[in-house]
C-alpha cells in the first residue's frame, strides 16, 4: 500500500508536469507560442480599477522610500530578463530594481507582449526612482511602480499595452500619457498578495439539503451547492480548507447585485458577463476588483442559475477569511457564483493545477476508510491540515511557490 507521503510526492510530480508544461518562464517558454488576443484597447487617460493608487483596493498605500542605505533596499530585486528592455539613462541599473511581486508582473506582460506582437519586446523606461524625479508619493521610490512602452515605441499599441499589463496582474495601470503607460503593484508585505483569496466568515454558503449556513460554521465533508462545467447547479463535496483565520483583518470587495451582496477579497475570481445572459459559458473568471457597476453574475435560484445585474462595488475593512475547496471548484456563496480559486486570474487552469491535491485528498479518504472502517470527514481534514488550523494550505503555498521558481529561477539559484 502507498503511504500518504509517497502519494503526496506523486502530486507533487504531477504539479512539476504541470508548471513547466505551461512554458511561463522568460521568453517564449517551452510550449507553443499563444495566439495574440483581441483585446479592447485602454481608452487614454483611464486607468484600471476605477481608484486612486493609492486605494486599498488599488496599489495600496505608500510604505515610505527606499535608499540604497535603507533597510528594505534589500528588498529589491534586480531584473534581467533579456525580453525587455531597459532604458537605464541614468547608467545605474536602477530601473532593473523592483519588488519581487512587480517583478513577477513585468515578467508576465513581457511574454504577453511578445505574443501579441512577435518580434516586439516590452520596454521599461522607469522602474525604481532613487533621485527624487517623481512626486513625493509616488511609488516608484519603493520599485512597485514602472513606466513602459513597445521597444517600437509605437504609441498606437499603447491602449493594448495598458489591457495587457492589467491582463498580466499590475493592482492598477494608468494610461497616462501618450508616451508611456504606467503601472503599480500592492506591496510585497500586502496581506491581499500574501493570503489570496477568501471570503469573510459570516458569508453563507447553502447544504444540498436546502439550509443555509455560514462558512464560520462550515466543516469538510459539507455537500454544499455549486456548478459543474456544464453549468448545472449540483451538491459538492467540501474537501478542506486552502485557507482559514478567523483572526485576520483584510479587506473586501463588496458587491450589491439586484438580490444579493456578496463580499470576498480582491483577488479572489468571480464569473462575470457585460451583458444579461442565460449561458454561464459567456461568464468569464475575474478578479473581484475588476468588478463594476452593470457588470452581470449568477445568482442561484431554487437550483437554477439567472443573471443579475451588480448595482454597486465598494470597500469594506472585515475580520476573519475563509476559502473552502470543493470537488467541482466552484461554490454559490450569498446565493453568487463564485470560484474556490483566486490570485490566477484562470477558473480551469487554477482547477486544473489543484486536481491533485484533490484526487489526492479523496484517495486518502477512500484507503483511510477502507482501514479503519470509521474515518470522518473531520478527521481528514485534519490530516490535510485544514481543521481547526489557521492559514494558508500547505499545497497551495507550495504551488505558488513551484511556480515562482519556474517564473524567476535566478531568485532561487543565485
């Protein structure tokens, strides 16, 4: 019989498969190379989410300059991917330094780039500012902040540029000037970019049987609704927890619909439509902060889905996260459909990555069953190491952690 460990070490093998079958790396990558999106370009002067900066729900507030003197300038990490291009007039490197989360994020929209345009690479022109050439609060000063354009310097691919960074994962992108498009990220110690995605705990989810209950009270083991891939409204099974604390403070994106509010973190992925639709295959995957007014999302109604129309989108300080993983990745949470996944903004790649923490999960419980004859739902998930634990699930830290290592080698091999 496969102890738990070797099975483990087996999904672990299935999810190295994975990361490196998806080519992320810098340049190209090993898989075929991704046909150019259609994309509706940034109109000028916009920027994407609809708040300042320096919003919570945006980049976050300002944590104070970095010098090369201080503390944190160890916090910056040099970029040196050769798919970009550095404009470094002032001949210190200085543009290549950035946190580790902005980092991540040029990395990402300097392989969009070259798909969407081949032969065309992405061009930083600011990155960190150390001789005070921007405004006081500006987060250039602590490398969360870059200025770019095309290394054609094309100013008519630039409302593109600006949809392909917010595609890429910058927390607010600003198309400033017809010479470049500028983009910000959260900070490295945020604890939106640390902790996901999640919802707060006085949020209701709904048992197959028809009650009602909150996700402070949720166990694993629950059937609770969700939506399989063909847009049924099914029972499914609550594996664990990929992330609980009943003690954090974080904030939420608050949305009113037409018969509901629903909060749940920024980056957290709900299914989205512009228009009122029946299909929930015209519903895509998003971050809860590219929510809008108008936007459409399923609600469930006496086992149906129907559209309904957000009415507003707001901020609101909570205490308390919860983010419960089920069988069919999905869940109907305040009565909206809502994705288990969030930082990826990718519904079935996130499901995809997370099928062996599942078929692992489900294989434990079947063997531990098969042994003891009496191994509860409760105690899995203990074993997993969600019940009555706090933070973030093993594997999923280990997948973002793999995938990093795929994305920025050179971080974990000096």
């Amino acid at each position: 019989m496969l102890s738990w460990h070797r099975l483990a070490r087996l999904g672990l093998l299935s999810l190295s498969c994975w990361v490196l079958a998806q080519g992320c790396g810098p340049g190209p990558g090993t898989g075929h190379r991704t046909r150019p999106k259609k994309l509706t370009p940034m109109p000028y002067k916009h920027f994407v989410p609809n708040f300042s900066e320096n919003n919570l729900g945006a980049s976050g507030r300002q944590e104070g300059k970095i010098t090369r003197n201080s503390e944190r300038f160890k916090d910056l990490i040099p970029n040196y991917n050769p798919d970009i291009i550095f404009k470094d007039e002032e001949n210190t490197s200085a543009d290549r330094l950035m946190t580790q989360r902005c980092k991540d994020c040029v990395n990402s929209l300097a392989i969009a780039v070259l798909n969407q345009w081949p032969g065309v690479r992405l061009r930083v022109t600011e990155g960190w500012d150390e001789d005070g050439h921007h405004s006081p609060d500006s987060l250039h000063y602590e490398g969360r902040a870059v200025d770019i354009t095309t290394s054609d310097r094309d100013p008519r691919k630039y409302g593109v540029l600006a949809q392909l960074a917010v595609e890429a994962g910058f927390d607010w992108v600003h198309y400033e000037s017809r010479s470049h498009v500028h983009c910000s990220v959260k900070s490295d110690h945020s604890v939106t970019v640390k902790k996901g995605g999640c919802f707060p705990g006085s949020a209701r989810v709904t048992l197959a049987g028809g009650q009602l209950v909150t996700l402070s009270a949720l166990r694993p083991g629950a059937q609770v609704l969700a939506v399989d891939g063909s847009g049924r409204v099914v029972p499914s099974q609550v594996l664990l927890f990929l992330d609980r604390d009943v003690g954090r403070k974080t904030q939420f994106v608050v949305l009113e619909t037409e018969e509901t509010q629903l909060r749940l973190t920024p980056s957290h992925l709900i299914f989205l439509a512009r228009n009122r639709t029946l299909d929930p295959k015209l519903y895509r995957a998003s971050f809860a902060s590219r929510v809008r007014p108008g936007h459409f999302v399923l609600v469930g109604h006496q086992r149906e889905l129907r559209p309904s129309r957000v009415r507003a989108v707001s901020l609101e300080e909570g205490v308390g996260v919860h983010a419960p993983l089920t069988e069919h990745g999905t869940l109907l949470v305040d009565g909206v459909l809502a994705s288990c996944y969030a930082l990826i903004e990718h519904h079935s790649l996130a499901h995809w990555a997370f099928g062996p923490l599942r078929f692992l999960h489900l294989l434990y419980s079947a063997v531990g069953t098969s042994h003891t004859g009496n191994l509860t739902q409760d105690s899995v998930g203990a074993h997993w190491g969600r019940d009555g634990n706090t933070g973030v699930h093993w594997y999923a830290r280990l997948l973002y952690t793999v995938g990093r290592m795929v994305l920025d080698p050179e971080r974990f091999h000096p």
